[in-house]
C-alpha cells in the first residue's frame, strides 16, 4: 500500500491529469520527469504517455478499469495508435475503443470499477457500448442533484467515495452496482465536493491533492482501503 500527497502541474487537481486502474496508468507527455519518478514509485504498474487532442486533461477524457478504455471522438489517430501499440504489448484482452458522443468528458460522466459502471444520462444512446467495452454491468444513474457520476465520486474495487449530499438511497444503489462494501460521504483539498479532481487511486496506491487535509485523508483512505 502506498499513498503520496502531491500537486500536477503545480495544482492539487491531481485526477485531472491521470488514469489509473488496476492494470496500468496514464499521464500526460509533458509531466515533469521528477513528477513522473514520483508516480512510478507510488503505483507498481506500468505508466504511459498519453494526450487527448494535445490536452493532458486525462483524467477528465478518459473512464476506464482492467478490461476496457473509453476514449472521446476527439482522439487523434496517433494518440489513438500509440495507446493501442502500448496496451496490446501489455494485454491483448483489453477493450479499447472511441465513443461519437457529444458530451465527451467520459471521467466526468462515468463512474466505474471492475465489478460495475455508472453513467450519465447524457451517454443513455452509448449504454450498451459502455457496457460491452468495460465488460460490468452499466446502469444510467445520477445522484446528489447532479449528472457527473464520474466527477463527484471516485471507487475502485473496495470502496467508493461520493459526494456529500448523496442519501442514503444512492449510497446503498452505487454499493450494489459496483459491488463494494465501503462507501461513504467525503470532500478533498479542503471541503471541495467533486471527489474526482482531487484523488487517484487503484487497490493498492492512491495520490491525493496536496490541500486534502487530515480528516479527509483519513476518510479517504480508510473508505478506498489504502
């Protein structure tokens, strides 16, 4: 287990910029080479480059877990071809593939792990797509008076934060959708509500925003089981 406290690009942002699941991660080309050598001893997985459109917004792009990735129109083909020729070194198995959707904040809109998937009803028409290249179950569902699933929560195969004013009932429906035992109510950096933005995190490692404080921290963790 490990967990680091860091800032990207000088910002405690840190899901913005990175994709991480149980079987590899992704960062932007232009992360500095100390950044980079940070990440590398926090998470034992294979890291790689990657920009969408030339932007190093990864995390807000992308939604993935060990058997797919979701990628938005707006992938350049080189971009496209060069996570391929990475991954299929790594795994054959794993689905990769670009969705025509309008709404292509895919890390916004998607919540997911290796059990299950939650999406945005702005994805409806791509719902069995979604579902087909994570290969989980995939329902349309959104919560706390808000249609980002993907920003306002983060889980991996333990456990899910979510955002603050989520009820008890979307609490006890995202449980069982993504099959985990631990879920629970959080913040990162100092009160903000969009989970997302500020943690990274697979089973075994998470990076965490800078500003997150001690109470957070521990929440965090203990939720995620870091």
């Amino acid at each position: 287990m490990s967990i680091l406290k860091y800032q990207i690009f000088g910002r405690n942002t840190v899901g913005v910029y990175l994709e991480i699941n149980n079987v590899y991660g992704l960062y932007p080309p232009t992360l500095l080479k100390s950044t980079l050598n940070e990440l590398k001893k926090n998470f034992d997985i294979p890291l790689y480059p990657l920009s969408i459109n030339n932007s190093h917004l990864i995390g807000v792009y992308i939604a993935s877990n060990k058997n797919g990735i979701l990628l938005p129109h707006i992938t350049r083909d080189d971009e496209l071809e060069s996570l391929k020729s990475h991954l299929n070194m790594l795994d054959k198995s794993i689905n990769i593939a670009t969705l025509d959707s309008i709404d292509n904040a895919y890390g916004n809109l998607i919540l997911c792990n290796d059990k299950g998937a939650i999406i945005s009803s702005f994805l409806k028409d791509h719902q069995k797509q979604i579902e087909d290249i994570l290969d989980v179950e995939t329902v349309i569902y959104e919560f706390a008076d808000m249609n980002l699933p993907g920003s306002i929560s983060l889980a991996n195969n333990k456990g899910c934060v979510v955002h603050p004013l989520s009820n008890d009932d979307d609490v006890e429906y995202i449980s069982s959708i993504l099959k985990i035992k631990a879920i629970d109510v959080s913040t990162v950096n100092r009160g903000i509500p969009y989970i997302a933005s500020g943690v990274v995190a697979n089973d075994n490692s998470g990076i965490f925003g800078l500003a997150c404080t001690g109470p957070e921290m521990m929440r965090l963790t203990n939720i995620l089981g870091l």
